[in-house]
C-alpha cells in the first residue's frame, strides 16, 4: 500500500480487527477492543513531527520548507512572519482539517478528508 502514512495507521488497525473476526471460533477466543480515538491519538504521535531528515530532503530537492503561519500577499506571494515569500505554484500542507479557502481559484484545491481522518470516523457525502 503505497500513500500517506496517516492511511496506513488506520488501516493496519482496521485490518488487525477484522482478521480477528474472521478468526473467531478458529482458535481466536476473544474479540479486541478498539477505540478509534486512542488510534488517532497514537498515529498523531507518529505524523505530527517532521524528521529533520524529511525537511533535508525537501530543500536537497529544491523545495523550500516555512513552518508557522502564513498570509497570501497576492497570487503568488505570502508573507511568513518577516520573510517575503514568492512562488510559481504555492502548496498549503497545514496538517489540520481541511477548510474551504475564501480565496480566488479555492474551488480547485484538493484535499483527503476521507484518506487522512482527524478524530472522527467521516464518511463520504457526511
């Protein structure tokens, strides 16, 4: 399975208790218990920092990394605390829930709600 990590955690998860209720009555005896916000609270462990290494690598393949807030100044251009900011193309990778943007051209932005849930279970059309 190839993809974001966050995926993965949930869907090793999903996987293990499923394969438990096949199992059952085959040598299985007791059903696990899963808590889908302990899930959450866990894979959040794992994906909310950004490894040194990663950030390496995103400069080494001529990517610029800015953490902490940002303002668009224009179509292509931000404003990051002091530093000015310009760009060809812009990607907003916030790590938070996805919002509709209120900005020109917000209608084609793409996100995974559905891929990388926050603490809820959300199913398509919710």
């Amino acid at each position: 399975m190839h993809g974001c990590q966050s995926k993965k955690y949930f869907y090793e998860a999903a996987e293990a208790v499923a394969k438990c209720r096949h199992l059952s009555g085959r040598g299985i005896t007791r059903l696990p218990d899963a808590s889908w916000r302990a899930i959450v609270k866990e894979k959040n462990k794992f994906t909310d920092p950004i490894p040194e290494n990663t950030i390496k690598n995103l400069k080494c393949s001529g990517i610029d990394f800015y953490r902490g807030s940002t303002v668009f100044t224009g179509l292509t251009t931000l404003d990051a605390g002091d530093q000015k900011i310009q760009g060809r193309f812009i990607i907003i990778a916030s790590g938070a829930d996805p919002i509709a943007l209120p900005i020109k051209g917000g209608e084609h932005m793409i996100t995974s709600p559905y891929i990388c849930p926050s603490n809820e279970v959300r199913y398509p059309g919710q």
